[in-house]
C-alpha cells in the first residue's frame, strides 16, 4: 500500500540481506580479496573492470563488495558513474585485518589415482608447503582443483577415487574456488596455502607456515 499524502509505505520490497559483521566470507569473496593482495592492486578499479580481471559474475563482485564493507576491509567510492573500491589497509596490514573472516579453501580431499597428473591441478598442502620451505613433503603427494574440474575429470575416467590411501597415488584437495588463479606453474598461493594448514597439530608445519608467510610478496 502507497498512500503519499498520508506519507505512508507499506509496499513490499526485497532488497539483498546485508552481510553480517564478523561472518566468514564467500570463497568468491576471499578469492578477489587475494588477488588484489598477491596478483594486481584492485583499489581504484570500477567493479566492472574487476569482475573482467578475476572471470567472476557482477553478482559475485556486487556480494563481494558488500561483504568486504561489512567486514571493515574496503570502502565504496563513486567519484564519477562507477563505484570503485578504496582498502582500509595494504599488504600485510590487510592480510592480518582479514584474518578473522578468511576460511580455508579446501572443502574435502580425496585419496585419488591420477596417473596424468598436471595442469590444471597444482601442488598443495605439504607438498607446496616443501617447495617453498625446508619441510619434507609426505610419500603421497597433495594437488588441488576446483570443484566443478574435479567432478569433471571424475566422470571421464582420468581420477579413480580409492577407499585410502594404500590405493592410492594421490591426495586431490577439492577447493571451493579456482588455486589457478592465485597460484602460479610450481604450487597453490601462499595464502591459502596457509589457510588450508594453519590448524595442523604438526609444530613442524607451524614453523614452516611462518617462514612462507614471511617470504610472501605483497602487492
């Protein structure tokens, strides 16, 4: 009901819920903050523009705004027609902001038997964890894909899933967005890299997960 002269309202609307303060972010969210912390500055970039650059839908980046701005880690300014994104924080000042709403990125592993193993898959877990540090990697080797590649390579018969790992030849981390885009040829990114080890019991791990993170290149 529009009753203007009353200066009454009552007509129905459905307008997006607001992310909560403190709540986790989305992969796709998480997955644009590191970019612009390890790939390409995104501050001053209209949205159109980012969502071009990382390949997600203007539906992601407007969620992903929203929620960056319920968390305090960016603010929206239109200087002209396009909104563009303006950090509270760069670098490791970010990074150490965003911690509290960051999730690793693996959604489940797989004990695995992948004879071709390669692109796109990249290394993860300990074995990225051994290429940058001096840790050991374990005898079963650990790769990442997104989930719609895993599937995918499931159903063509290029990974058979084995019942543990006595069978196997590899563990395959399923993660909830693409490490291609944040990796580069040698192993997954060094955030989530971490993200994906930072609650191992193995103090040895803990130790290395310190000594990546202080070789990270911020952007």
């Amino acid at each position: 009901m529009f009753l203007p002269a009353m200066m009454v309202d009552l007509r129905e609307r459905f307008s997006a819920p607001t992310p909560a303060a403190g709540k986790k972010l989305t992969p796709a969210t998480q997955c644009i903050l590191f970019y612009h912390l390890l790939q390409e500055p995104l501050a001053g970039i209209p949205l159109k523009e980012i969502a071009e650059k990382v390949g997600y839908s203007a539906m992601n980046i407007s969620r992903a705004k929203d929620e960056l701005e319920a968390a305090g880690l960016w603010q929206v300014k239109r200087p002209g027609r396009s909104a563009i994104l303006d950090f509270s924080e760069n670098g490791h000042d970010l990074w150490v902001k965003s911690s509290p709403v960051l999730s690793s990125p693996v959604r489940k592993s797989h004990w695995v038997q992948w004879n071709d193993t390669g692109y796109p898959a990249l290394p993860s877990g300990l074995t990225a964890l051994s290429q940058n540090t001096m840790i050991t990697d374990d005898r079963i080797p650990t790769y990442a894909l997104p989930q719609d590649t895993f599937r995918m390579h499931l159903e063509n018969g290029l990974i058979r899933s084995c019942p543990g790992p006595s069978e196997a030849n590899l563990q395959l981390e399923v993660w909830s967005y693409n490490p291609l885009l944040l990796g580069n040829d040698l192993s997954v990114d060094p955030l989530s890299l971490f993200l994906s080890l930072r609650d191992t019991a193995d103090e040895r791990v803990q130790q290395q997960l310190e000594t990546l993170m202080m070789e990270v290149c911020w952007k």
